[in-house]
C-alpha cells in the first residue's frame, strides 16, 4: 500500500508515479467491483419483474457479497488519496487516462445508482400492491367508531 510518510504535500502526490500507477489499479478494481454489482442488480430487477421470489432472495446475498468488494476497494482509495476530491486531484494531475477512466467510474456508478433506485421502487410498488390486495380480501371487521378525538379507532 502506499506509504502516508514519503508524500506529504498535494504537489507531490500528483508528480508521484507509484502513486498514479496505484491510483489506475485502485480505479480499475472499483470499475471491476461495480460491475459485478450491477450485474447482479440487472439480475434481481429480472427476478423482480417476472415476481420470481425465491431467486430474488438468492440475489440479496450476492448484492451482499459484491457491496462489500466495493466497499473494500473504496476503503483503499480513500487511504490512497488521503481524503483529498478525486475529481480535483486527477485533474490538477493532468492525465487524460486517469480523467477518462474516472469519468467510465462514474457513469458506471450512476448506472449502479439508477438500478438500484429502479428495483427499490419496484419492490415498494409490488409491496403496496399486496398489502392493498390483502385489505381487500381481509377487511378490518370491527364496528368503526370515533373516540373522543373525532378519530376512527382502529
């Protein structure tokens, strides 16, 4: 890993080679970790729509597993870029590589974002449907009365 004590300042972080070749295999690892959570989200957005219970439960340990790559991978560029904007730094870096590839991470990112917000809302969807389908079949069988407060005992 890359050692806090042999770059101390912003300007020397950024003329470091190691620290960019360690910068590129961090970023190609979280590229690589998002993937595989995307995959495994388009994967349960499949499950969701065809109402595919069991295997969408199957899915959960696997989103499990792979937010847990990503956070890792996280962790070590956070370490590496000792807390400093990763948008600023690869840009006061000048390196057109390392600006691309953080540009991919991100649009990756907002695709896992944008997966994940869709199977959330999907699920909810589904669930409110149930339990307004369940209201139906099994109605609330007690007299309704109003206490004291003008609202309806339940």
């Amino acid at each position: 890993m890359y050692n806090e004590q042999s770059v101390k300042t912003n300007e020397e972080l950024i003329n470091n080679q190691q620290f960019k070749t360690e910068l590129e295999e961090v970023m190609k690892g979280q590229f690589k970790s998002l993937e595989q959570l995307l995959l495994v989200l388009e994967q349960q957005h499949e499950y969701i729509v065809k109402n595919d219970v069991f295997n969408m439960e199957s899915c959960v340990k696997k989103v499990q597993e792979c937010s847990k790559k990503v956070a890792k991978v996280e962790l070590k560029r956070r370490d590496l870029i000792q807390g400093q904007n990763m948008g600023k730094l690869i840009k006061k870096m000048n390196d057109k590589e390392l600006d691309e590839s953080f540009r991919e991470l991100q649009m990756l990112l907002n695709e896992v974002k944008l997966q994940k917000d869709t199977n959330e809302l999907l699920i909810k969807h589904g669930l409110s449907y149930v339990n307004k389908m369940l209201g139906v079949l099994n109605p609330d069988r007690q007299a309704k009365t109003y206490n004291s407060y003008g609202n309806m005992r339940r």
